[in-house]
C-alpha cells in the first residue's frame, strides 16, 4: 500500500486495519529477512498461476525465518 499524507504508516506499522497486497507481503518478507518457501494462490475456487497480486481473493504461504534460511 502506498505511504501518503493521508495514509502516513506503512501497512505492518499502521494502528488501523491492516489491509494489504501480495505485493506488500513480498515486499515485508523481504524486509524482515522472512523466506517465502511456497506460495499458492486462490482466485475463483481456482488456482491462479498468473498476476495473483490482481487475481487472487486468497494468498497461502509457507514461510522460513531465522536459521532456517
């Protein structure tokens, strides 16, 4: 989610909801040093292979963190 005047905090730091993209969790795994491992992506009742960050209703994720990576 973009940063604006009107929205100041980035999504993880916000004391509102926390909505967020697919884009965004990339974007905090990367930046927390979190490994996504394996990811699916459900769109439709169906899996979706492409451009999931607009597609897709539902993002699962298998994560590795710390000593793990």
């Amino acid at each position: 989610m973009p940063v604006t005047e009107a929205l100041p905090y980035e999504w993880y730091n916000t004391p509102n909801l926390h909505f967020l993209s697919i884009l965004d969790f990339f974007e905090y795994c990367n930046k927390a040093q979190i490994r996504i491992e394996k990811e699916i992506f459900i769109g439709n009742n169906k899996r979706i292979k492409r451009l999931p960050n607009l597609f897709a209703d539902i993002a699962i994720f298998v994560l590795l963190r710390g000593e793990e990576i």
